[in-house]
C-alpha cells in the first residue's frame, strides 16, 4: 500500500512538473525584428563650403538607394554597416568620420547621426562639419545638414 501511494505521489508530481515551464511562451518578441530587412532610402540636404568666413558655393545632397537593416546585440541596429543604439524610439551612433573627393576638391568631415523609429519608417537628422581643399590650393570650413527618410 506504501508503495502505490508513493506512486500516486510521483506520478501527481510528475504531471504537476510536465505542466509548469521554466520560461514565459508569451514573450513579446524582440521590437528591432520589425526593422530587419531592405528598406529605400531618400537623402536630401545640402553643404556648404566657406572660404576665409565667406560661402563659396553650396553643394546639394540628394541621394536614393536600398540599405540593409539588421540586428546587432541586445539593443542595437546596424543600418547601412553603421551601427545605432536603439532607445525606444530613438536612435543614436558614434560619430562618423567622412573623406571624399570629388573634382579635384577633397572633403575631410564628421557626421554627426539621430534618428527616430517608426512603425513603417526610420527618419535620420545628419550634420556635417569639417574642412575642404582644392587641388588649386583652396582650402575651408564646410558645415551642412541632411535628412534621410528610411521607407518599405
């Protein structure tokens, strides 16, 4: 008689443990997944190169193009191969350098990136700050601002 309740016992707490989970099924999934994947992207702005304080002449920014978003981390995105900190809605990075030359003038910068998550749309806020040089030996500041609209 000992031996079948001892049975009953194990089997009651057998079945007690079958039903109980060590971890939550209902966990919300992770809210970067809805950003994964290839998104079209719109630049636009302008910058600005000065020479002795004086403007000498404003180049326009406009660019359209399809970039990649993945996750990186517990709490990051990486979009384009630059990786942003994810808070909520927002979004912040490290600054990032920027060296082009085009014409015979090259373009030594840093841009500076912010941008908000949306349910169907990531907006970025870019400024640009740095120096200019011409193969002439021109040379300057350059400061200017661009929007990137990130859409599905």
């Amino acid at each position: 008689m000992k031996k079948i309740n001892f049975l009953i016992l194990m089997l009651v707490g057998l079945t007690f443990f079958s039903l109980t989970s060590c971890s939550n099924d209902d966990e919300a999934s992770d809210p970067r997944d809805q950003y994964v994947g290839t998104w079209n992207s719109v630049s636009t702005g302008s910058l600005t190169l000065f020479q002795n304080g004086q403007s000498v002449g404003t180049v326009p920014l406009n660019e359209s193009r399809t970039v990649s978003v993945s996750k990186s981390g517990t709490s990051a995105l990486i979009i384009d191969g630059k990786t942003y900190t994810v808070n909520g809605n927002s979004l912040s990075s490290t600054p990032t350098p920027l060296t082009e030359t085009s014409n015979g003038v090259t373009i030594v910068a840093t841009v500076n990136t912010s941008g908000t998550l949306g349910s169907n749309i990531i907006n970025f806020n870019e400024t640009i700050t740095g120096t200019w040089n011409a193969t002439n030996g021109a040379s300057g500041n350059l400061s200017g601002n661009a929007v990137t609209t990130l859409t599905r």
